[in-house]
C-alpha cells in the first residue's frame, strides 16, 4: 500500500478499501447512457429484422395512448415514436383532449387489446385527476403490457416470476450490466419508492439468482420522503451503489457518497436558468459527486435514452409472445 494510501486510511476510517481510496481525487467514470442505448438499438434493429426476415413476420408494433397537453409527456412520446422508428418497430400515438372520461379511455385500450396488429400499449403518464392511473394500467392486457406497470406483472416481478418489466428499471439495470458494476453482495441505496421505479428497481437489484429473475444479489436498502436526512446519509455513505429516483434537486451530494461508488441518477427535474430559460437536471449533485464516485450517469444523457430503448426490447418481446427481456 503507498504511503498517501495509508495516511489517508489512517486518517478518515478503515472502512475504506485500497481500490476505494486509489479513486479519491479522480473524476468519475461518466456512464454515458445515450451511447449505450444507441448500441442496444442497433442489436435490436437487427434481432428484429432477422426475426421478420426468418418468419415472414410483420414489423412489431407499439400504439402510445396521449392525454392532453403536457409538454414533458408530448416530448417523451415523440422519443419513445423516433427510437421506435429507428429499430424497425411501427409505432404510433392517439393524442386524446385531456376532458377525455376514463370509460373512453377503458374502451379505447379494451379495442386495443383486442387488435391482433398491436403488440404492445402504453398509457403515457400521468393522466389527467379525475381518470384513475391504476384503473387504466389494469385495463391493459398484461401480454401487451411493455411498461409493466399492470398490478399482475407487478405481482410477477414483485415474486420472482419472469414478466414485463418497467423499463426505467430495466434501464438501469442494463447500465449497470454493461458497465460492469459488481452488484453481488454490495449495499446498494435506492431512494424513492414509486410503484413505477424504486419497488421494481429494489426488486431487481434484490433478487436471488436461484429464480427466475436476473440475480443481482445485492443487499438493498430503500429510502424516501420520509427517512431523516441524517439517516439517508448513514445508508449512502455505506452504499457501494446509489440509485436515486426522488426529482429532489441536490438530494445527493459529495459528502453523502463513499468514494468509489457508482452513482445512477433517474431524477428528471426541469429547473429556469439565469438566461430566462430551463434546463433538465437530476437528483445529484453532479460536479460534487463526480469528484468522489466511481461511476456516475449524467442528467441528461444518462438512464432517460436507456430507458426508451428497453421500452422497445419489451415491445419486441411482446411481439414475439415472450416475457421478459433480461438475461
Ligand atoms: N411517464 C413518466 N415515465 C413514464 C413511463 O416510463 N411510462 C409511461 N407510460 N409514462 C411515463
């Protein structure tokens, strides 16, 4: 062990191990999830033209159901409508006036489930108050269900069952996968505790390789609105993984994370700028942590595009009549 390496053990704690304390001082590994979701479209471009040339089989399809004007969802549609097009997968959106009622919503995806030409549906989110988001994410066939958000595939998921899996969660999965991030036996923070992303994600990074699902085998601890701040920081700084899914601006910053640690950022926030305009950002401090970390995604560029391109390797699966999309 160099001389700086143990002053710096001997200084700050014992907790810290030799490869840990290398990586202080040094800028993190940037996880650059807009190259790796380039890289999974193209596989799948390919998976799919394969699968139509072998099997004479139509192009899969993904119909997005749209609800009003939020600037937000009509951008992340148009995403989901482009990464569509580039994988070879025929996709389109019903733009519906947010005074639409939720029976016309239940009809519109009952005649949806019905159509042997729609593989895969999904109800962009959030819905307007006075239609139930849980009522429609019910009413979606699980076979066509590629966000995983109907409470039977969340049942699935949630008993180590093979299903469709939501694709935020998926997404970060994936990063970690190919950025070859250890997750076997790590302490691994998840903050937030939606149903569409921290419980899925918690699951997954949970799981026992003797199931179904993908084993990560970490030791997962979730946190939310509610854990004191103090409390939050005793877990993240003991955490080898972060993930952090709150839209809390800042809610991590550089003294809260262990050195070495790999940091996923899913938070979304729009935030005005000192010129009158906006920009995106997420829930960590990024120039802080970037610092002390390992490996850390950007906001934007980071686990957003990734999500979109699981959304389409979930709509392939539902077209070929399979499950889940992890290996
Ligand atoms: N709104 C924000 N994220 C999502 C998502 O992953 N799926 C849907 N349907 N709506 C969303």
């Amino acid at each position: 062990m160099s001389d700086s390496i143990s002053l710096i053990r001997n200084t700050f704690s014992n907790n810290f191990s030799t490869e840990m304390l290398r990586n202080m001082g040094k800028a993190a590994e940037i996880i650059d999830g807009k190259k790796i979701a380039g890289e999974i479209k193209k596989e799948l471009k390919r998976d799919i033209d394969k699968w139509m040339e072998n099997n004479n089989n139509r192009a899969p399809s993904l119909v997005a159901i749209l609800v009003g004007e939020d600037p937000a969802s009509k951008k992340y549609v148009q995403f989901k409508m482009q990464a569509a097009k580039e994988v070879g997968i025929t996709s389109s959106t019903i733009k519906l006036d947010s005074s639409v009622t939720e029976n016309e919503l239940l009809d519109l995806i009952n005649k949806l489930n019905k159509d042997d030409k729609c593989d895969g549906i999904l109800v962009q989110l959030p819905v307007p108050d006075h239609v139930s988001e849980r009522r429609l994410c019910n009413a979606v066939d699980p076979k066509k269900d590629v966000d995983g958000f109907h409470i039977n595939n969340i049942g699935k998921l949630c008993s180590n069952v093979d299903t469709f899996v939501p694709c935020t969660a998926l997404a970060v999965i994936e990063l970690l996968k190919r950025s070859k991030i250890e997750t076997f036996g790590k302490n691994v923070v998840v903050c937030g505790r939606s149903k569409n992303v921290g419980l899925p994600m918690a699951m997954l990074l949970h799981s026992d390789y003797r199931n179904e699902l993908p084993g990560m085998e970490a030791t997962v601890t979730m946190c939310h609105r509610n854990t004191p701040p103090d409390e939050l920081m005793y877990f993240t700084k003991r955490a080898d993984i972060i993930v952090s899914a709150t839209g809390v601006v800042n809610l991590i910053k550089a003294d809260m994370v262990k050195p070495g640690a790999c940091v996923i950022d899913v938070g979304i926030t729009r935030i005005p700028t000192e010129d009158g305009k906006s920009k995106i950002v997420g829930d960590v401090d990024f120039e802080g942590v970037e610092k002390i970390a390992g490996h850390i995604t950007p906001v934007p560029g980071g686990v957003g595009p990734m999500t979109v391109a699981m959304l389409m390797k979930n709509t392939f699966q539902a077209a070929k009549g399979l499950k889940a999309v992890i290996q």
